[in-house]
C-alpha cells in the first residue's frame, strides 16, 4: 500500500493535523546519510566542541537506522505566528530569541504521541526522534518536499521560512513518497549580512565558534569580544532568522514577548530560574550560567542601578557570577572605582583574579 499519502490516511483515520503542522513522509530505506558531512564539520572544529549529533556521527547521520522501518513521516512545526527585533527595547530588559521564547517541541511531542498510539493499535512498530542526539533532525526534510537547506544553515519552507522545529517518527508502514522540490535562497544573502559575529561567512554553514546562541549555552568563559556583540540579549540570537524574506509573513505573530527583565533573573533563586526556563539548554543545569548571561546583557544594557547590583555581586559564592560582575563593572565603569587592594584581599579565585588582572591593564 505504497501509494497512500500519509496526510490522506491520517485524515482517512481520524486524526486531526493540527494547524501549523506540516507532514511529508519518504520511504525506506533510503540510503540517506549525513555522516560524512557531520564529520566534516567536525573535524574543522565549527561544531565548537557541542556534543549532541556530533558526538556519534555514524549513527546520528544515518537514514536507515530500523530494519523493520518502511517508512519516516517529517513532523514540521510552525512556531512563528509577527516577528519583532531580538534586541530588548527597555534598559535593563534582556532579550530571548524568539525560537526560545516557549517549548515549541511540545506541540511536535504532543502530535507524535499521537501518532505513536494510533500505530501502537495496529501494532506497528515506530520510533520517535524529537530534538535528539542520536538523529540529525533535517536528514530527510530537504527530499520530504517540505523546503530546503539556507544559507544560514536553516531549514526554509515556503511563507514560513526558517520558523519551524522538525521531528521524525519511523514508523513499519509503506507510504506514498512526497515528490523532491528544487527550492533556493538564490542570490539572496541576507542571513549572512545580518549575522553580528560573521558566523555565517561561509555559506550553507553555520560556525559555532562565532556564533552567540552558542556561547549563550557554552559552559566555557565568553571571549571579552563576544560578550560586547551579545549586547543584551539572554538567550539565543535569531539575527538570521529574521531577516529570512521567506519568513516575513504578515501572518506571522508571536504570542509571547521575548524580553526579560535582567534584574529579576540575577535575583532570582536557582531552583526556580531552572524551572522557569526548564526547556533552555543549561550546562550542567546550573543557573549560575543564566545569571551569567543576564549579567553580560545587563552590562550592554543597564540600569542607572546596575553599577551597584554588580558591586554586591563581587561577594557572590559563585565564582561564575563574580568573574562575570568583574567585567560588568569594567563595561559600565572601567572598574575606576573599585579598590584595587581590597579586591585582591577578598578574591581567592585564581579565574576571578586573572579576569581582574586583564582588564586593569
């Protein structure tokens, strides 16, 4: 039964596809594999040490991963409803980007779930991947006719452009094969005009070494160059995003405001700053490295208050808050007037000191 569309069956079964889903299927196997091309990425070091996909190539990359698997349906979520700038408005507010505004993989979880438990009846076997490690998630969108790959790197489709998450459920039942569109961003380089680190210069690739989301999640020390270009954003940067024509729907609204007031979060306990942005990549689950990106947005951005909070958080117990209040006060101050001799009297970190130490000089 080879010839059956999967969005003719779903709806042939009952089940609703819900609006801003898109669905394409393709058969397998496939001989669809992106090993190769993650490896390479890997290898020029662009993958800036993430794990994830990267850490198992041959696998991850692999299309034909289930022997009993005939088919792979691609689960496409529209999550951009107005877009606005990522860059706050208001002083001492902090911006998140907008595909991090909400968990917008629970509605492709919720509608895979589904799936699941419809094939689950017909005992047929099926195998999610949502957001994993183990999957590369565009693997089979370009040939489902969904869109194509941009020049940021991004998965585009039509009037929706890159605001869309991906999901793959393999599944032991033979669909009909969505037809390969030949889709292009053609002359069109907007994304990497836009880009504020240059981490789109080479285009189809995205080096994560320059790239701000990626040291917004980063547990290593922020480079004194990146953490001026992060300005005051908390948490992602969509810079290419927004820019994408094909994404500048009037249709397009986001419901949720992307800015955060900075002060609330560095104040806020770690319990529960963790729980109120439980979705966010965080190393090691440690809001201390929120806090830290609030605090680097916050010295881009700051209050005529700011100066003060930084100053307080030089007795903070963690070392990750204090080094990054050091710099704060260098941003908003030059450190003019914090005393030298009673800095270096308190301070027992050789990291917070050597952070010191560089910026008087």
């Amino acid at each position: 039964m080879k010839d059956i569309n999967v969005i003719n069956y779903l709806n042939k079964s009952g089940i609703e596809i819900p609006e801003y889903i898109n669905l394409s299927a393709v058969s397998l196997p496939s001989l669809e594999n992106k090993s190769t091309e993650i490896k390479n990425i890997k290898n020029k070091k662009k993958h800036a040490d993430m794990k994830f996909t990267f850490s198992n190539p041959d696998y991850s990359g692999l299309g034909d991963k289930f022997e009993w698997a005939k088919s792979c349906i691609i689960v496409s979520y529209n999550y951009g409803e107005n877009y606005k700038t990522n860059i706050a408005s208001s002083l001492g507010n902090g911006a998140i980007a907008r595909f991090a505004i909400e968990d917008y993989y629970l509605p492709i979880k919720r509608f895979i779930d589904q799936l699941k438990l419809h094939f689950d009846k017909l005992n047929l076997k099926t195998q999610e991947f949502i957001d994993s490690p183990n999957h590369y998630d565009r693997l089979f969108f370009q040939k489902s006719g969904l869109g194509w790959q941009g020049k940021s790197s991004m998965m585009l489709a039509p009037g929706i452009g890159p605001w869309q998450l991906i999901g793959n459920l393999y599944v032991e039942k033979e669909f009909k094969p969505f037809e390969e569109k030949t889709y292009s961003c053609g002359t069109c380089n907007l994304c990497q005009i836009s880009c504020p680190t240059g981490a789109l210069d080479n285009e189809y690739q995205i080096d994560s070494t320059k790239c701000i989301s990626y040291w917004l999640q980063s547990p290593k020390i922020i480079p004194h160059e990146m953490r001026i270009k992060i300005a005051n954003r908390f948490y992602g940067c969509d810079d290419c995003l927004l820019s994408c024509p094909p994404g500048q729907n009037k249709f397009i609204n986001f419901k949720s405001s992307n800015e955060v007031d900075l002060n609330e979060i560095i104040n806020m306990d770690n319990k529960n700053l963790i729980s109120k942005f439980s979705w966010f990549y965080v190393p090691k689950r440690n809001a201390d490295y929120l806090k830290r990106n609030a605090i680097i947005a916050l010295a881009n951005n700051p209050r005529s208050d700011s100066y003060k909070l930084f100053v307080r958080l030089l007795n903070a117990s963690s070392e990750i808050i204090r080094l990054y209040s050091v710099w704060a006060l260098w941003r908003v101050d030059k450190l003019n007037t914090i005393n030298k001799k009673n800095f270096y009297k308190s301070e027992n970190s050789k990291e917070v000191l050597s952070e010191f130490e560089r910026l008087i000089k």
